[in-house]
C-alpha cells in the first residue's frame, strides 16, 4: 500500500462487501426451487479479489468457501478472454471445487475495463445426475461409478446470455431438470447481485479506494491473526480420530491424525494433514478445497478469539497437504461425492478438539456429524401427481460440540457447516414430498456430560405417504461417536430402525445404503450427540437442574453423572454436595 487507509472508511467498505454477500444470500434463498437450498440453506455466497483471494463471505459455509480461491485460479488459467457478462459454472473437485454436487457459478466483475473481483455461490444440488438418486454417493469405487456430469470451470454465459449447449447437458441428465435449471437461474442472480452492488461502490468511492481497501483489509484481519496467535503458548498438538467401518474402508474404519504447531513467535500456525492414508476405493476422499476449508474450520473454532474470514486471516495458517491423500489433494479417478461430509467433519473436529490440549478454555470437544435416514436424500415419484423427486431433506439435527463457555446447539447439522445450516420445516417437507413425520423431539442424555454439555440427539420417525420413498444414508459415529475433552464425556452414538407400523415390529436397517421404505414402515433415526467439555462435576447444579426440569437431562443422569441429586423437582444442596465431594475424593 503506498497511503494509509482510512480506519472509518475501512469499516465502512469491510462491512459493505459483508452486506453484498448477505445480499447475494438473500436472494439465492428466496428464489432457488430446491428445498436442500431454499430451506435448509445448504449454499453459500462470496466475493474473492481478483488475485483469487477471499475477500468477503458473511455467513457461508465453512467448507464451501473456506477454500474458495482456487476456483477463481481456475477461471482466469483456463479462460485467457474472461470479460464483463461472462460467468462460469464450476463442480469439478479434481481442481478447485468441494464435491461435483456443489454447483458453483462465478461472475468475474469488470470496473472501468478491469477485471477487479470475482462473486461467487455455490450451492448443493438435489441432483448432479450421479448413477444414484443421491449426490452423496458415499460408496462408489471412482468416479465413473459415481456418474455425475462434471464441469471444469466451463463458460455457461457469454454477454449475459446462457450457452445452450451447457444448459442442455444439464437438462438432459440431471432428473429433476426444471428444479435444476431454477437453482441455476437463483444462482447467477445472486452473482450478478454482487456484480451491480460492487459497481455501485465503485461509483461512490472510486476504484482506487476499493483496491486499497482490499490491500487495507486483509492487513489489518493478518494483524488481528498474528496477535491472536501470539498470545497462544509455543506448542505442539496431535489429535486424532477414526471414521467408523464403511465400504472401502476395511475393518478398522479410516485412522486420521493431524498435527498442530503453534508457533508464536511467528504468529502462526502449521496444520500437517499429510500423514494421513491414500486415496479409498470410495466416495469419502476430500479435496484440496475441503481438506483445506475443513482444517481453517478447526482453526477459528479453536483459537479463542473472533477473527475475520478471508484470506488476510488465513496467511497465518499454513495448511500442508499431500497428493493423492484421503484427506488431502485426489487423484482421478478416486471419487470425492462425499468429500464435504465425513472425512471433512473429522478433520474439523480433530484441529479444533486438539486445541483443548493447550489448557481450558481453549478448542472445543467434537461435533457429531453423520447422513442418518433423517438427513437422507429421499426420490421416488410422488403418486399425488406422478412426477419424480429427488431432494435432500434436513428434519433432524445432531448434536454440537461443547465449548469452554457454552453448551453445545442441537441444531449443529454438521462439524464442516458451523451450525449455518438450517432445519427443514416439518410442514413443507410433507408438502413438497409424499412423507408423513410423526415426530421430532431431542433425545434425552445424548450430549456428552461435562462442565459445558454436548448438544442433543435428534429422534425423527417418518414414513411414506404412497407406495414408497426411497431413501440414501450413511449413518456415522455408532463406533467412534463424538469425543469429549477435558474430562467431558463422549456423545451418544446414533441409530436407526424400520418398524412395521401395525406390529411394532423392528428391524434393523444397514448403517449405510439404500432402502426403499415401504407402506406401512415406519422409519426411526437417531442422530448422535455432542462431546462435553470439561469435568461434568464442576457443571452449575442451577443448569443441571434446567436441563432436568427441560428434559434434557434425567434424574438418573444428573445423579450419576453430574453428582446431582434432585428431590420432588429440587436441588438436594446437602446430598449434592457430599455426592460431589465423594466423587473428587474417588
């Protein structure tokens, strides 16, 4: 920078670039056709400089933007005649992308000739035309299996007009082509919200000040890193996890570890992912844009302070990653259709549960995570009218982590999403769909007991409303549930059942697959819970006796775990007292 920038006009253009992203938000909401957009909200919008770095990204999804810039990299190497009214739609994860269900549509935005900044939303589709009525296709062997239509950064619009031709490969594999192509118009016009809104700013504070400020800003976000950082001891961190048993995987599951240095006097932070195993005959393999945004997830869950997200934060955290890794950069053609969930959510909470090493207050336990049939993707057709559906539904939650300071949420959704996600309403699901949901409610004593308490399970029972609905899920976490820090206790694992509606009858249903739920079953999920943090006994008996009273908790629970013992609807101050004596005694 060769002036000073202003500090006041610094927040000012700092949160009118957030406020263009909400924007952009706003819209894609407002107008995609998809439930698994417009109403859980599985998207995310930004801005990047136009060096590819993130500049602004209000509240998207960690592990969608995150890693963005490579994605404006690709737009600019492979297209050396980029101009005002093209954009791009991008999916392929062998470069810059997450997983080939996230559409991305990137809007390079031209100021004075100049091509300045790049919007960008990227949003999960219902269907990406997989081989499978799912976009998680967590158990093809490659991407041929896999089957979705890749797009590597291909131009769809050329002078604010749609190619054809792109359209129309769309159109003719994706099954639900009128959904898809509704998403699709949403999200170049959320893009091409930023693109208006970035030239208004121009026009009121000139495009000098706006390259200064972008020079200004991720200055100030790096200072903000360096000296958070810095007040951290030097130290050096290792966690590790396992993703239970799944197809490809063998007996043991997936061992993952990570190591952490913290390195103060430099103000920075190294995250080692390369020991870590090669690339599995299956869809869990991350991209370098997960693996990386699912790493930088960790971190800002971990340090203890609010720090921005963009690239001027991220300078001080290095991110080491290895080719041809399960959780580091792929190789074709090893699939990634379900690389922004599992083996992403294990590695968030690996870095951000390894900081709980350094001392309390520090980290947070871990978060659950997981596709039960309540977060399924769900296709068949629907026999009130007779066309075909295919959706990703959101109707039950999974517990959050517990933090040094707060219980976890029960509406985490997800270690990778950081709690963005919303839940689908149970009302519109049953409109949009032929399923009936007979409940959802939190399950009591699933968070893990500690100081600060793990977020609950979610139970949801559902069945069809015709013939059937097919449904496609993995269930994670029945082996390694989420794991509790500092004394803090372990989440309770998930599970799920088919019942015979008549009957009562029970039968288990396999942890991951397909099965078509017939008329008259009845479906049962069970989401896991968070891991708590810290030492149950040092919990605040008021907030036991909250969590009794709110039937989080149960009398035995509170006993035998929180050293609470609780009378006719009270707190027993003398038994409790010398029930928690005993215990710290023992």
């Amino acid at each position: 920078m060769t002036r000073e920038f202003d500090p006041v006009k610094l927040s000012v253009l700092a949160n009118a670039f957030d406020g263009i992203v909400r924007e952009m938000t706003s819209g894609l909401l407002r107008s995609a056709r998809s439930s698994v957009i417009n109403t859980a909200r599985d998207f995310s919008c930004a801005v990047l400089t136009a060096d590819n770095q993130l500049l602004a990204a209000a509240e998207g999804v960690p592990v969608h933007v995150f890693g963005a810039g490579p994605l404006g990299e690709d737009m600019v190497e492979l297209h050396k005649d980029i101009r005002e009214g093209d954009a791009f739609l991008h999916n392929d994860p062998y470069m810059g992308n997450s997983h080939a269900a996230d559409h991305v549509i990137l809007v390079p935005i031209f100021i004075q000739g100049r091509h300045l900044f790049t919007a960008v939303t990227k949003a999960h589709q219902a269907d990406c035309g997989n081989s499978l009525p799912t976009t998680f296709f967590a158990t093809a062997r490659d991407v041929y299996e896999e089957g979705a239509l890749i797009f590597p950064c291909v131009r769809i619009q050329r002078d604010y007009t749609d190619i054809d031709d792109i359209i129309r490969m769309c159109r003719s594999r994706i099954r639900v082509p009128d959904q898809w192509y509704g998403d699709y118009l949403a999200s170049v016009g959320a893009s091409r919200i930023a693109e208006r809104r970035i030239h208004e700013l121009a026009e009121k504070f000139g495009v000098d000040d706006l390259v200064d400020f972008v020079d200004a800003w991720f200055d100030y976000s790096e200072r903000l890193t360096a000296s958070a950082i810095e007040k951290l001891p030097e130290y050096v961190l290792h966690g590790s996890s396992a993703h239970d048993p799944f197809p490809g995987t063998g007996p043991e599951g997936v061992q993952l570890q990570a190591t952490l240095e913290v390195k103060p006097k430099q103000g920075k932070v190294v995250i080692d992912l390369r020991d870590n195993p090669d690339n599995l005959p299956n869809g869990l393999n991350l991209t370098k844009a997960t693996a990386t945004g699912a790493a930088l997830a960790g971190i800002l869950s971990g340090i203890p302070e609010n720090l921005p997200s963009n690239a001027g934060t991220f300078r001080r955290v290095e991110v080491l990653l290895r080719d041809g890794c399960a959780v580091g950069v792929p190789k074709h053609p090893y699939s990634c259709s379900s690389g922004t969930t599992n083996l992403a959510d294990r590695v968030v909470n690996i870095v951000q549960a390894a900081f709980s090493q350094i001392d309390d207050g520090y980290g947070t336990a871990e978060g659950a995570a997981g596709q039960a049939p309540a977060k399924s993707v769900i296709s068949g057709t629907d026999e009130r009218n007779g066309n075909p559906y295919v959706n990703q539904i959101l109707v039950g939650g999974v517990g959050g982590p517990a933090t040094p300071y707060v219980d976890g949420w029960p509406t985490y959704q997800r270690p990778v999403c950081g709690a963005l996600l919303y839940h689908d309403s149970v009302e519109v699901d049953e409109q949009r769909y032929p399923i009936l949901v007979h409940e959802r409610a939190l399950v009591a004593d699933t968070g893990g007991a500690g100081r600060q308490r793990g977020g609950l399970a979610t139970r949801v029972t559902m069945e069809p409303r015709g013939e059937s609905v097919t449904l496609t899920y993995g269930i994670e976490g029945k082996i390694n549930p989420p794991k509790g820090v500092r004394g803090g206790h372990d989440g309770a694992e998930p599970s799920a059942w088919v019942e015979d509606v008549k009957t009562g009858e029970r039968r288990e249903i396999p942890v991951v697959g397909r099965y078509d739920l017939q008329s008259g079953e009845k479906v049962v999920s069970i989401t896991p819970g968070g891991g708590g943090y810290g030492d149950p006994l040092e919990r605040d008996v008021l907030a036991v006796l909250d969590d009794y009273r709110e039937s989080r908790v149960t009398l035995e629970a509170a006993a035998a775990h929180y050293g609470v013992v609780i009378t006719d609807g009270a707190i027993d101050e003398a038994a409790t007292a010398k029930t928690r004596e005993e215990r710290l005694a023992g």
